[in-house]
C-alpha cells in the first residue's frame, strides 16, 4: 500500500535557478529564491494539474475508467 505522506512531485532550488538562467539570464539570489519560494503555491492550480495528469493517464490506457 503506498504511503499517503510520499511525496509526488517537488521542486527544487536547481530548478528554479534553471527557469532563472532562461528566462532571466542570471541566477536567483537566496532572497529572491526565498520570495519564489512563498510565491510557487500560490502560482499553480495544483487540482488542475492533477486533474490533467490523472485525464493523461485515462487517455494513455493507464488508469481503469
């Protein structure tokens, strides 16, 4: 049976300093890291993306309807 506290997805620093690289063209500094930090919850509809994620797996046969 799987853990219900298991974590699914995460983000970690290295990845927000690669979105800083690209789209800003420089590293994050650790206050900026800290502000996107309190702001990353807030900027995404996690129950849409779950919703998508679980209708992806519907549509590739991977989940029983």
């Amino acid at each position: 049976m799987i853990n219900n506290n298991k974590v699914v997805y995460s983000i970690n620093v290295e990845d927000l300093q690669t979105i800083s690289k690209r789209q800003l063209g420089r590293m994050l500094t650790d206050l900026e890291i800290e502000s996107v930090e309190d702001k990353l919850a807030d900027c995404i509809d996690w129950q849409a993306a779950i919703a998508n994620a679980i209708e992806c797996c519907l549509d590739d046969h991977l989940l029983i309807k």
